[in-house]
C-alpha cells in the first residue's frame, strides 16, 4: 500500500463523561484507522437532504492514498443530496472498531477516475466500478475518528487533515 | 429547518404500546442490482424490531446547523417501535438536534443492517414509558437515572430500511409510518 502524501494530525475528541483522557497516551496511529477503514466491505455513506434530513445507505468503495472512492447512479439520493451538500460522513462496518470519516465529496468526471480505482474495486467486490452506471465520486476526509471498544476510552482518536487545494 | 419538537414530548405515555403496524415495501434500488420486482420474501416488521432491540451499539446520524452530517456510536434501548438514549446537551448530537430533530439511528449488524428516519424529541424523566428503566439496567447495567444529568430524548421511526446482506435481492425492506 502507497503511503499517504500527509500524516493527519492526531488529537482527542470532546467527549466529556467518558473518562477520555487528556493525555495523548494510548492514542492509536493514522495506519490502525486507514488500514480499517481500507479494509471494510461495506461502507454506509451518510449525506443530508436539501430539507435537512440526514439519509443513510450502504455502498461498496474503495480507499486509495488519501481518499476514497465510491460510486452511485445519478438520480440516487446520495447522489442529488450530495450534488446540493458535499459534505459527508462515511462508516466502517465493524462497530467494535469504528472509524468515522467526516468529508467532502467530488464528483469525477471520467478522465480523473485513477486507474486504481477501477483494478482495486475488481479485487475487492470482483465486480466492475463502472461510472457508465453511476458516477464514481472521491471522498477527500477533513476528519476521522477511531472508537475501538476494547481500547475505549484510552485509544478513542481523531485525527484533522489540512485542507487540500480546492474544496467546494 | 424544523424547530424542536418538545411539545410532543408530554403525549408519551401509556398507549403507545397499541402503535399501528408500519407499512412495508421495496426501497428505489438501481435496475444494474438486478433485484426482483416481486414483493415475495419482503421482511416482517418484527424482523427489524427484534434486530433492532438487540442491538448493542447504535450509531446516530444528526446535522450540524452549517449542514454537515455528524454520525457516533452509542447506547440505547429500542422500546415499544421508538429508539431512547440519553446524553448531555453539551454534546455535538444534543445541539443538532436543538435545531433541527431529523436523525437516523443505525443498529450495529452490518450484515443484517437497519437504518432508522426518524425524528428526535426530548422527553421527561416522569414521561418515560413503564419498563424502561429495567430494561436500561438489564442491557447495560444501570437504571435511567435523573442524578446522571443528561436528557432523554426519544426518536419515533418515519421509515425503516432493512438491508439483510445474505438475502438481499428478496429480502430488501422499507417500512413507512404514518
């Protein structure tokens, strides 16, 4: 695996309550939440309507470098929610070791899909990323956070990323 | 955006064991998936209200008033077709939902996943319907208790999806509540 351009900054959530503690000790590195978040199979991809309701629904992607990809057909939900609000939040499938990305979403056009992203999407679903079928997007996180259970609350992260170059 | 729905909070109470039975059917999924067209092998309810009382962890998906989702794990007991949890109004999920009660809470199988819509209000300790307090201390060890300082809220379902991985094509689920 290629490694990320940028190592996020690592911080505490505000979680008061929980005994999270203020010392940074324990604190899990970037590589346990991305190999995780790599690694799931299914993913839900959180979006907000124009009317403010949030809406919810699994997908299958892919995480390549520094973001991930996903695909959906034009006319979804997600998809018109998110041609309005690009913001985002996307979930691992493993509750024990969940990691949640907050993020901001980029419609791509066909030219700009990498190349791995279609030879990464075979490998793992064994079915083709096709944007003839829906437009594939790239989620750019600005954070994550990491809530394993059986390191709770010492290992509780989050880590913020700088904002890269454009962001709609 | 909708306002706080506190008002709703008072006509909890005891009847709302008698909930009508929401109304099933198929989710708008792409036609590349495949699925049947038939309803045959749709869920019973019960399927999800099982699913999603046994649930453990939940994850609740809010909005920030700048529009941003925010989405966390947590405790909470479904009870009687509506979701219960507590926390304290300083929390990130608290003020969302201060301005605008639209939520989703997630049960956390995702090989069997629920995603419930559905609107959050906040409820009084003295409004709380009969049994949930022991079910609190049965699930997760301790009572409902008003000394711990947070607020209940209840989430009342809108819609309902169930995506059971292993029978997905026949089995994909939506129900409706009036």
């Amino acid at each position: 695996m290629s490694e990320a351009k940028q190592q996020p900054k690592a911080l505490r959530p505000k979680m008061d309550g929980y005994g999270v503690p203020q010392s940074s000790e324990g604190m899990l590195p970037w590589e346990w939440a991305r190999d995780r978040f790599s690694r799931s199979h299914n993913y839900l991809l959180i979006t907000v309507r124009p009317d403010g309701a949030p809406h919810a629904m699994p997908v299958w992607g892919v995480w390549l470098e520094d973001a991930w990809y996903f695909s959906t057909g034009s006319t979804s939900r997600k998809s018109r929610n998110l041609e309005r609000n690009a913001k985002c939040v996307v979930c691992t499938e493993n509750a024990e070791e969940a990691v949640i990305v907050e993020g901001t979403a980029h419609r791509l056009k066909d030219v700009d899909i990498p190349q791995r992203a279609f030879t990464d999407y075979k490998a793992k679903y064994d079915w083709e990323l096709d944007p003839k079928l829906g437009p594939v997007w790239k989620v750019s996180p600005s954070v994550v956070f990491a809530m394993p259970e059986k390191q709770f609350p010492k290992g509780v992260t989050k880590w913020v990323f700088e904002l890269q170059g454009s962001s709609k | 955006m909708p306002t706080k729905p506190k008002k709703a909070a008072q006509k909890s109470g005891a009847t709302s064991s008698s909930v009508a039975q929401p109304r099933a059917s198929r989710p708008v999924v792409p036609r590349s998936y495949r699925f049947p067209a038939s309803l045959k092998g749709m869920l019973d309810w019960s399927w999800a209200r099982e699913r999603l009382a046994k649930s453990y962890n939940y994850v609740i998906v809010t909005v920030r008033p700048d529009g941003r989702p925010h989405a966390m794990g947590m405790h909470g007991l479904w009870f009687e077709d509506a979701y219960y949890f507590g926390t304290s109004p300083h929390t990130r999920k608290a003020k969302n939902l201060a301005r605008n009660p639209h939520c989703i809470v997630i049960s956390e199988d995702m090989s069997e996943l629920i995603i419930v819509e559905g609107i959050a209000e906040t409820i009084g300790y003295d409004a709380l319907p009969k049994g949930l307090s022991d079910l609190s201390k049965s699930k997760y060890g301790w009572p409902i208790d008003p000394r711990m300082g947070g607020q209940v809220y209840r989430v009342k379902p809108k819609v309902v999806f169930a995506f059971p991985l292993k029978q997905i094509a026949t089995a994909v689920t939506k129900w409706t509540f009036d």
